[in-house]
C-alpha cells in the first residue's frame, strides 16, 4: 500500500509537471505569434487594414498596413500601404513612427501623387508635437523646416492655404520663445543677452505679433545701459508701426518720462511725437 500510493504520488506530480510545461509552451506561443500576421492577398489584407482604420483601431491598422508592404511589395497597393501605414501611427500619436515611414516615402516615391500629403502629414507630426515656449522647440523648427520645404516645392497644392497659417502660427510661437528668454535676461540685469533675444524677434520674426514687445523690451535695455540714442531710435520704429499698441505708450514714456495722453490714431500727434524723437 504504501509503494502504491507514493507511486501514484509520483505519477501525479510527474503529470502535473507535464500540463505545466504543456500550457507555458502554449503561453510562449500564443505570445510569439501575437503580433504575427497570416499570409493573405493583398486585397485581403488592405481591406482588413482598412476596416481596423476606420474603426480607429490605428495600433492594428499599421501593423496590417505594413504587411501589405512586405508581403506584396511590387503590388500597386504597396506604395499605397506605406502612406496609410504612417497616417495611422500619427492618429495612434506615434509621431516619431509616422515620420520615419513618411521620410521613407518621400525618398522612394519623389513623383507620388501623393507626395504633397506626405510631406503635409510629416508636418503635422512635427506641428501636433509643439511644446510651450519655455520647453524645448526642436519641433516647432522641423515643422517649419517641412511645411517651408512642402511650399517651396508646392506652392499651389490643396494644402498651401493651411500650411501657410500653420507658418505664421510657427513663427510667432518661436519669435515667443526669443521673447521668454529675453524677458529672463532683462530681469537678471544682462541686458546685452537680452538685446540678442530681442533683435532676433525685430529681424527674424518681423511680422509676428511679438514685435511690439520685442522694441519696447530693447528700449527699457537700452535705457538702463545708458544708451539713450538706441532706446529713442526704436522707440521711433515702434511709434511709426504701431502707433496704436500701448507698447509705444509705455515706450514713449520711459525714453521722455512724460505720460501719453492722445487719440488711438492721431497722426498729427505722430509727427511732432517723432520729429523730437530724431
């Protein structure tokens, strides 16, 4: 009796060992094959692609589409696949995947009809991925690269009225970067940086709306280095532009210390105002 029963022990702790191996074999499988694909035409494999997009299951979708690449690459759906690969990474917010597939593209197919999407859509990655100034701007500069890049090659596509707002919207958004880094040099007393920041703005950036500011931050730089003649010049410019903006006001009345009281567009006052200034 008791060979039997520590037989059957052994039998059963045998068979126990067995199952366990068995379903950690099967779990390694099914963990391996998770994100294997089967061979299948192209039209089926596209149509699925397809249906996951539109049920905005992106993640599945570029993964479908990337079989369509591998598997059928000489198929007319192939070039095809690449793009729609890399659309839904960018709905799936993964910018970084969708640029490398669009950079892809660009270099396989430079005469693509769809070409000019692709450079729009390697933008919008950039532009979607657009921190505040005080954070890093390195995709605020490659989405101007691109959409800079995507005009100049295309100037009249479907894309170019919204590409050109996305521009100035760029602009002004770096030209605020220059502007908050300015604005730490004045406060800390190192007015020669913040001229830098502040001349960058009126050159580079001179049709944002940050350039008000930006020559009425240089004239309060100039003022407490001394340099009266630099803060009554561009107190001048100011005036001249924007004779309206209480950034002229407040710059007016730090280079003469006297308080501005006149009509929003009183030309007149302009001329007097700038014959003393010069």
């Amino acid at each position: 009796m008791t060979d039997t029963r520590w037989g059957l022990a052994g039998l059963l702790g045998r068979l126990a060992i067995v199952c366990l191996a068995a379903a950690f074999m099967a779990g390694c499988g099914n963990e391996k094959g998770k994100d294997e694909y089967v061979e299948g035409s192209v039209d089926e494999l596209y149509n699925k692609a397809m249906d996951e997009l539109l049920a905005e299951r992106y993640k599945q979708a570029a993964k479908l589409f990337d079989e369509v690449d591998r598997q059928h690459p000489y198929s007319v759906w192939s070039t095809r696949a690449q793009i729609m690969s890399a659309y839904a990474n960018y709905k799936n917010d993964k910018f970084d995947d969708a640029i490398i597939g669009l950079d892809r593209f660009i270099q396989l197919h430079p005469n693509d009809r769809d070409i000019t999407y692709a450079y729009y859509l390697k933008g919008m990655a950039y532009y979607d991925q657009i921190k505040d100034v005080k954070r890093d701007q390195t995709s605020a500069r490659e989405a101007l690269k691109t959409f800079d890049e995507m005009n100049k090659r295309f100037p009249n596509s479907r894309y170019s009225r919204d590409v050109t707002r996305k521009i100035d919207l760029i602009n002004d958004h770096l030209a605020g970067k220059e502007m908050d880094v300015g604005r730490f040099y004045l406060k800390r007393g190192q007015q020669l940086a913040a001229i830098g920041r502040f001349r960058t703005v009126v050159d580079r950036y001179q049709t944002t709306s940050q350039v008000p500011e930006a020559l009425l931050r240089l004239a309060e730089a100039y003022t407490e280095l001394g340099v009266v003649d630099e803060a009554r010049k561009v107190t001048a410019v100011l005036g001249y532009n924007y004779p309206a903006s209480e950034w002229y006001t407040d710059s007016y009345e730090l280079v003469t210390g006297k308080a501005v009281d006149r009509p929003k567009e009183d030309r007149s006052f302009m001329t007097r105002a700038l014959a003393w200034l010069f």
